[in-house]
C-alpha cells in the first residue's frame, strides 16, 4: 500500500513537471488580433540637419526628433495636446516642409486603394505653435511644400490646387478639368498606383516658380463594377435595402490604358503648358522627379512593352525636353527601379540588370554614364542614397547568398563594405547626410532589432530589441525552423524553410502543408523574421505545426535574389514553371522518411492562389488538398501594365495566356479545393473565382467556395481574417483525413 503511495506521488511529481515544461498552445484569434506583432518605429523620418530623426510617438499625439547619434530626444516638435489654434485627437502622419518652420499634420485618413488616400491636413507652424487647416473645401491627397517652403500643393477630387502661406493661406485651383473616372491630375490612376508603386505625380520645379505633373486621361478605359452591401464591421447603412456599386476605371491587358501627359503650372502668370515630350501613343510614365536645376524636371518614360526605360529633362517655361539616360534591358524593367533611382544635386544613381543582375549605374545629371557601381555577380535590392561629398553610394544587396540582405557602401575608390553586423537579413534608414543609420535587422529566430549605427557600421546602440516579444513566445510551445535546399529533377537548385513540431521525431510520418507565393521576383524563403502566410516569425505556421503538421515553403523559378535569368524564365507563360516546382517540391518531401506523401496540401495568396490552382492541376496528382485565396485564375483578367510586363498582350501572346491557367486546366484539378475571395476585391476582381469555378462545375469537379462580403485583396475588417484561416485549417484538417495513418 505505501508503495503504490509512493508510485502514484511519482507519477503525480512526473506529471506536474511535464505541465510546467510544456508550452501554451498558440490561438487563430490571437495570431489574428496582432497579439504576436513586433515592436516598430512609426514613420521615421530623417531631418534636413542631418544629425536627427523625427518619429510619431507611441499615442499618437506628438512628432518627436531624436539624435542619430546617442538616440536621446531632442526635441518635441508638435504635441496635439499643447498646440493652439485647431484641435485634433490623432496624428496619422506628417511632412516637414524643407525649411524646418513648418509641418503638415495628417488625419482622419481614409484610404482608397494600396497606396492612396484621403486625409485632412493641418498646417503647424513650428515657431508659433499653432495649427490651422489647410483647407476648408473637404479632404486632400498627396500635399506637397515647394522647395522654398512657402506655399502647399495637394489634390482634390482628381484636380490640384495651390495654398500660398505668405499670402495669409490664399487658395487657388490650379485645374478644372479633373472628373472621377474621367480625368485625373497630379496623382496616378488605379493601375499606375497598384503597379508602379506610386500615389503622387506631381512636383515642383527647384526655384518654386512651376508645378509639373502628370494628366491621366481615362476617359477611355473600360471600368468595373463591384457590388457593395450592408455588411458589418464596417456597416453601410445605405444599402440596407438595395445594393449599391462602386465603379472605376480598370485597364485589362490589350486594352486602353490612360492617355497621358505631362503638364506645368507657372504660379506666377498662371500660364499651363504641356511639355514636348516624346512618348509612344501607348506608352507609360511611371514617374516624374524633380531635380536641383528649376530648368530640368526628370520624367520617366517606358514603352508598353517594359523593357525600353528613357529619362528625359524637361524644362517646365520652355516645355523642351532633352533624353539623359536610356537603359534596355532583357525581357523586362522591373518596377522596383523607379522607387529605387535616386536624383542628387549633381547625379542620378540608376538600378538596372543590363548585366543580368541588378546593379547601380552612376550618371550626372546630362545623362552621361560615369561608372558601374556594382559588378559582382549578387542582386542590389535596396537603394538608399549617393553622398555628394564622398562620392559613396549606399545600397541594400545579398553578396552572401539570396537568403541574406546586408546594407553596403560603394566607395568612389571601387572598395564595397558590408556595413551590417550580423546574417539574416538587414535594411537602413540613413541621415540626410549619411553620416549615420539605424539598421532594422532580423533572422528566421529573432524578431526585428533596431540600432543605430555610423556609417563605417559600428552599432551605437539599440533603440528596439523585441525582447518583450521574445520573452512573451517562450511561454509558448514552438517548433524549430530549419532552411533547406534541393535540386528537383531537372536539375534546377530551389530554396526552402521547413517549421517542424516541436516534438517533432523523425520516425514518424507526418502531413506537410506548403505555403508559397512564387510571383515574378518575390522571395518567401528569406532568413528573416517576417517569414510565413502571416509573417511574425512564421506564427501561423507554428499554430499548424502544433496541430501536428510540418510546414515548408520554397522559392520557385521566377522568384527574386537569383539574377535575371532565374527570375524571367517564366516570361511569357507565368505559371508553368512555378507551378512544376512545387510540385518537384512535393514529390522531393515525399520521398523524406518523415513525411506522408499522401498528405501533402497546398495553399498561397493571390499569386500564391494562382500557383496554389496551377500546381492542383500540372498533371501529377501529389496534392491531397489546397487553399486557394484571391487567386488570378486568367491573366486576361488581370490589370495591363502588371500582366504585359510578364506576359506581353494576348494578342502577341495568345497561347500564353489561353494554355497556361487554372481555368483551362480545370478538369486536371486534383485534390480537395477550398478557394476564398472578397467580394470588393479591387485588384484580383472576384471575376477570377465566379468563372473558375464555372469551370470547375462544368468539369464536374468537387470544391468549397468562401466569399466575403466588401472585402478587398486583403480580406480583413471585423473578425475576418480569424474566419479565413479558421475555415483553411479546417479545411485541411479535413482533407487529411483521406490519407491518415
């Protein structure tokens, strides 16, 4: 009997120790909710002195300067609780007018589409404290400060005007013929927006006297219609009863795009010109930049088929325009360059894969080419700036590999230095002056760190180390994150991440669920911590592995951070190389002991939903289930400039388009189908799902079909996003079943 006692309390002491050392299970509704969200810095902006940075403070109701140096507060320069004048709860964010004296205040921001949105803004004069609107004829878009920092330019309702603060804020309407859906100035259209990655279009000229911008006339381009209903979370009480719509313009490939143009303003005799520049009838431009010289605006030009970039300088009084740089190159321009090139006083740094890999070409400001600045064979992926008085150029590349992100100095003597301190993958912010940085650093483990740092990359300390965040997922039970790579059988080398259980033993065999996105010259296989279908240290993937899943994601051919040729190879038939990847990906992780081969399930996100259809329906029946979620399922559906870049037109391009998609391969689908998709989705319209899954009837194909009422891309609002992925990994959960063991 006392030994039985003694067993029992054993056993008692063996289980309370067990439940000590186990961790907490994660929760949907807490992954959902941002509980696992990082620690960040909120629109930092570095300040014309060169020696400090402005940030929003954490309640949103002060701009706060710091030093570069010791990252100690130097000043508070505008507190809503203490200004005088207008009285506003929150600031959304802020522009520092160049000379220092002023401030425009944003708030109550509505947005519109990716990049673009509504807001009311204040003008805050610094010296006086005060705060007044800038103006009472209803909200703005994208305000502007001339370079003297006089006078404001902003646009309403497709037209722009002009604020004069010397002249007691006088207003005045710059023009009147913007129209919604018709013609719109001084900000892009729809498509512009969403796939040049932009939401302004306008400048001033350098001595303050002209305002340059671009004229979008898309009076031609076929619209879209989207159903709108009451809904919740938002509520529209105007369509209680009936529906209503939203409508807009939307330019499919081999149709009409916005004519466009280019137009300047003298402020003084109110005269508007538009410049003599040449463009193809159908051509684009993406961008206009301002320059050091009032006689040169820099405008950005490209043919429709994206591979031809010119950059003119057009004098606003004369409207002359003279061609500075041309660059050709291969297949296609991608759009990261028109963020990325960088206009000094003097030069033009240019990003470009002439060579084959994206490198920086350093111009003047004549278009004369003085020097490559990148030679070796890695992939710049950043551009930050070039110091005018060192003649240094500072970027972001990947020299160790494609996993890896470090920033890097190029010196004017050819010396390049790695000046970030640790693997994974880093990314700055730079003083005006590029004396100093603050690094923004993470791995696949760590979450992000921020640092500052001078230039040479000595740390000088650390503003945000996450430890919270770390401390807070120790109490929960995660699974070890590991890279791999394998060469499928057609001999092409891929790259991947794998999140097991954490009492993962290798014995056993284990269901996979494979999380991929695949699009031209995205990376998901990057060792930093935003990793996963929910970023965050891969949270999602964590909450499946503790389910009893093995999670793995892997970069196809297309994908970026491997040159040109690795990442256009799919050029002109986008999605059948990807799509065979996962595929190799599937049969190379069904042949490792660990895994059940005949539980292998797939899902991804708008390019990962397309990817997610095409690799159900390559041929070779390895998936068990998938989740397809806002997917293209025809780029014939998909917007111009996007699908023409990768595709060319259908009328060039017919078998591409026809041959190569989910719809055409519907009768192929193998495997249990949940697709998702928001009713209100602006960029991959739920057309996409209506006539797949038209298909998918006529094909006598079983699915699960999920739509959500007003949402867009993003499918979020409310409790959404909690019953998106509440639905997929039931839906799994389900699917697995079939081949359980």
């Amino acid at each position: 009997m006392k030994m039985n006692r003694l067993i029992v309390l054993s056993m008692l002491i063996a289980l309370s120790v067990t439940s000590a050392l186990a961790g907490e299970n994660l929760s949907l509704v807490d992954i959902t909710r941002g509980y696992f969200r990082a620690e960040s810095m909120k629109a930092v902006s570095p300040l014309a002195d060169g020696e400090t940075y402005s940030q929003i403070s954490d309640d949103g109701k002060r701009v706060v300067s710091y030093s570069f140096r010791t990252g100690k507060q130097v000043n508070v320069l505008f507190d809503a609780s203490t200004a005088r004048g207008e009285q506003i709860g929150k600031v959304d964010g802020y522009i520092i007018s160049p000379d220092g004296k002023r401030m425009l205040i944003q708030t109550k921001t509505a947005p519109i589409y990716r990049h673009s949105f509504t807001a009311v803004y204040y003008i805050y004069d610094i010296r006086n404290n005060k705060l007044e609107p800038l103006s009472d004829g209803g909200p703005q878009q994208t305000p502007l400060f001339s370079p003297d920092g006089n006078q404001i330019a902003f646009v309403r309702e497709n037209n722009i005007y002009l604020v004069k603060l010397l002249y007691d804020n006088a207003e005045s309407q710059v023009t009147k013929d913007g129209r919604y859906n018709e013609v719109i100035n001084g900000i892009p259209d729809w498509v512009y927006e969403e796939e040049f990655s932009t939401n302004s279009s306008m400048v001033f000229s350098a001595d303050s006297k002209q305002i340059v911008w671009i004229r979008y006339d898309e009076s031609a381009v076929r619209q879209y219609s989207m159903q709108l209903y009451k809904g919740l979370a938002p509520e529209h009480g105007e369509y209680a009863e009936y529906p209503g719509d939203y409508t807009y313009k939307y330019p499919v490939p081999g149709q009409v795009n916005s004519k466009v143009s280019v137009l300047s303003y003298d402020i003084q005799s109110h005269q508007t010109r538009k410049i003599d520049l040449p463009l193809d009838t159908d051509g684009y431009i993406p961008r206009i930049k301002a320059t050091s010289d009032p006689a040169k605006i820099a405008i950005f030009t490209m043919n429709r088929h994206q591979d031809m970039l010119r950059i003119y300088m057009a004098n606003p009084l004369s409207t002359v325009c003279q061609l500075a740089i041309e660059d050709k190159v291969d297949k296609y321009i991608k759009e990261d360059v028109f963020s990325d090139v960088q206009i000094t006083d003097k030069h033009i740094l240019l990003p470009s894969e002439r060579d084959g890999y994206n490198h920086l070409y350093l111009y003047n400001l004549n278009g004369q080419l003085l020097r490559q600045i990148v030679t070796d064979k890695y992939v710049v992926t950043s551009v930050y700036g070039y110091d005018e008085q060192t003649g240094d150029s500072y970027f972001a590349a990947n020299p160790n590999g494609p996993m890896d992100q470090q920033v890097m100095v190029a010196h004017a003597n050819g010396k390049t230095e790695i000046l970030s301190r640790k693997a994974g993958v880093n990314r700055a912010i730079f003083s005006k002056n590029f004396k100093y940085f603050i690094n923004i650093w993470s791995d696949v483990d760590h979450p992000e760190q921020f640092t500052l740092c001078q230039n040479n990359g000595k740390e000088l300390m650390t503003l945000i180390d996450n430890q919270e965040l770390i401390r807070k997922l120790s109490a929960y039970d995660l699974g070890k994150k590991e890279f791999f790579s394998f060469t499928t059988s057609e001999g092409v080398l891929l790259n991947g991440w794998m999140v097991k259980p954490a009492d993962f033993n290798p014995s056993k065999n284990y269901p996979v669920i494979m999380y991929q996105y695949g699009g031209p010259g995205n990376q998901q296989v990057l060792n930093k911590w935003g990793i996963g279908m929910n970023g965050n240290g891969a949270i999602l993937e964590q909450y499946l592995a503790q389910q009893g899943y093995l999670c793995v994601c892997v970069d196809n051919r297309g994908t970026g951070g491997r040159g040109a040729e690795f990442e256009k190879c799919t050029y002109l038939r986008l999605g059948e190389l990807e799509a065979r990847d996962q595929v190799e990906t599937a049969l190379w992780l069904g042949q490792q002991t660990y895994v059940d081969k005949e539980r292998i399930g797939i899902w991804g996100w708008s390019y990962g939903g397309w990817n997610t259809l095409m690799s159900m329906s390559e041929g070779r029946p390895v998936f068990c289930a998938g989740v397809a979620i806002a997917p293209p399922t025809c780029w014939r559906y998909y917007d111009s400039i996007y699908t023409e870049r990768f595709m060319r037109t259908p009328k060039e391009n017919q078998k591409g388009y026809d041959e190569v998609n989910p719809i055409h391969r519907a009768s192929q689908l193998h495997g249990a189908l949940l697709i998702c998709h928001g009713l209100a989705d602006d960029n991959v319209h739920y057309q996409n799902t209506a006539e797949y899954v038209e298909a998918l009837v006529q094909a006598d194909k079983d699915f699960r079909q999920l739509v959500y009422t007003n949402r867009n891309h993003s499918i979020f609002g409310g409790n959404t996003r909690n019953h998106l992925f509440r639905q997929a990994v039931n839906h799994f959960d389900a699917a697995m079943k079939c081949g359980k063991k």
